[in-house]
C-alpha cells in the first residue's frame, strides 16, 4: 500500500493489480502471466480502480477543507457570503488569497478586544494596531493596507479611505461586519 494520509491511505495501480490477482479462482486460464489478456484487464481495471479511490477518498478530504480548497472555492466562498463588500474584486486576488478570506470569515467571530482584531488581520495576512481613540465608541486601527487622503497630494474625487490591495478590503469588510455595532473605525495606515 502506499503512503498515509490522514485516515486515508493512497494506493497505486500496482498495488491494486496485485490483490485482484490474488483474488483469482484457481485454474487455468486465471494465471498470473502478465502476457495474458485476463492479466492485462486486470491490470487495466487497477488503474481506474487506483485513480478512482485516489481521487474519492484523498482528494475530497482536501475538497472538505476550506484551507485546502481547489476546485470547491467557489462553493467555499458562496457558503461564507463572499464577497461580503461590493468592492472586492474575486479575480484579481490569489487562491491562497482567497482561502485565507474563506478561513477568516468562518472564524470571525466577532469580539471587543484589540488582541482579537489583530489577530484577525494576522490570519488574513496582513499586520494591524488597534487603539482606543480619544474620541467616545471609536477606536484606531493602523494597518499598511489603508492609505489615507492627504491634502496637497490628493484631488477632489480621490477617496478619503483606500485600501491598496484586496487582503486590506477584505479586512476592512472584516472589521466593519464584526466591530461593536456602537463603534466607529477611524482607519489610519502609513
């Protein structure tokens, strides 16, 4: 048999045309020659059966796994409710991108702690400081995935809050679906 995975054991062609040959009825044209054609079909019916429970047993358990996740993203992702913003652009993040955001949102469980906050932006791949602000039910978060308009460098129409790349918007989205519902964010970023 060949390696294990998990519970799961992956097995090769080889090994299955071997135990279908041992489960041959005894006698004459059930041989173990690999010149005959009974030989050659089971061999045949090996790769299929190995392809098969490769594909069936090791495969979906990766398929099962949001961390994982190939070909069931999409499922993943429809499941979560993303994109939770408008704003976020599925095609232009990476899958492992995109993996992370499915992790994050099925973890996020909301919280009032600087600490949880900041671990959420960990888990997303990105880095946050989260403050208490001066000002009554807002806090601060400082992150390098927020710019900020600037007076002298921007133009009427520019954002006053941008996010640079898609892990930043996914935060924010994040952050706003889980904040305190009596609080306010005043981003801030380099």
């Amino acid at each position: 048999m060949g390696p294990v995975v998990g519970d799961l054991t992956t097995v090769t062609f080889e090994d299955l045309a071997a135990a279908l040959l041992k489960l041959q009825p005894p006698g004459v044209i059930w041989t173990q020659e690999t010149e005959r054609r009974a030989v050659e079909l089971i061999r045949g019916l090996a790769v299929e059966l190995a392809l098969f429970h490769n594909r069936a047993g090791v495969d979906l358990m990766d398929e099962a796994d949001p961390d994982t996740t190939t070909e069931q993203l999409e499922d993943w992702e429809r499941v979560t409710g993303m994109p939770r913003c408008s704003a976020i652009d599925l095609t232009t993040m990476t899958t492992q991108q995109r993996r992370d955001a499915v992790v994050a949102q099925l973890a996020a469980q909301g919280g009032q702690s600087a600490a949880y906050y900041e671990a959420l932006a960990v888990s997303l791949g990105t880095t946050a400081t989260v403050t208490d602000s001066a000002v009554v039910f807002e806090f601060t978060i400082d992150t390098p995935a927020c710019t900020r308009f600037r007076a002298g460098t921007g133009q009427a129409g520019d954002p006053l809050v941008e996010f640079s790349d898609p892990v930043g918007l996914i935060f924010a989205c994040l952050m706003e679906r889980t904040k305190p519902a009596h609080t306010r964010i005043n981003w801030t970023g380099p």
